[in-house]
C-alpha cells in the first residue's frame, strides 16, 4: 500500500467518524505543519487508485467496474479523476477531484 493510500485511509477514517468534520475542514493537521506530508498525491495511478477506494462503497463495486477505466489529469494542485462510459450505453460516470499535495477529497459527481 503506497504512503500516500494509507494516509489517506486514515484521514478519511477520522473525517467520517467526527461528527464536528462536517463543520470544518477535513485536512489532517499534519498536513498542514509536517513538510514530509506534501505531495501525497504524486501520479495518476495513486489518484485513480484512491478514487476507486472512496467511490466503491458509494456506488458499489459492480458500477465502479463498469465504469473503468479511471483516467485522471492534473491542474494545478487538483486531481480531476473520472469514469469511462462503455461503449453503446447512455447516462453518466463518477468524477472524482482531490488534492495532489494532501489527498483530501473535494468533490465527488456522479453525471447522469
């Protein structure tokens, strides 16, 4: 498991079980004080992989599979991560955006 997966495991842990997360920022703290928590987010495959870590117990793992593959671009600081509609089908795919430097989730959309 990459650093960058497993600390994101963590934060995401913490933000869902503190009722006070909704209110505030998500960012760990560490990330905020700790230069060696930078640039968690390093490659296309680590994003696409945390991606496929979030929206699989949202969607399922059946629509996640149908929607790979994942492609994922960079702009800036922001990963913008989404699904590919097979061939022949109509409606939507899963995007997902996250920060390259902490991994923090800060949207996820499904089209229709």
């Amino acid at each position: 498991m990459t650093r960058a997966l497993s600390f994101f495991m963590l934060a995401f842990a913490a933000a869902i079980t503190d009722p006070a997360a909704g209110q505030q920022s998500t960012r760990p703290p560490l990330a905020n004080t700790h230069p060696a928590i930078q640039n968690l987010v390093p490659d296309e495959k680590t994003a696409i992989t945390i991606t496929i870590v979030v929206l699989t117990p949202i969607y399922g793992e059946r629509q996640i599979k149908l929607e790979s593959p994942f492609r994922a671009r960079l702009s800036g600081e922001v990963w913008t991560v989404e699904g590919t509609l097979p061939r022949n089908h109509v409606g939507g795919v899963a995007t997902v955006t996250l920060s390259k430097n902490d991994a923090r989730i800060l949207s996820i959309v499904h089209s229709q």
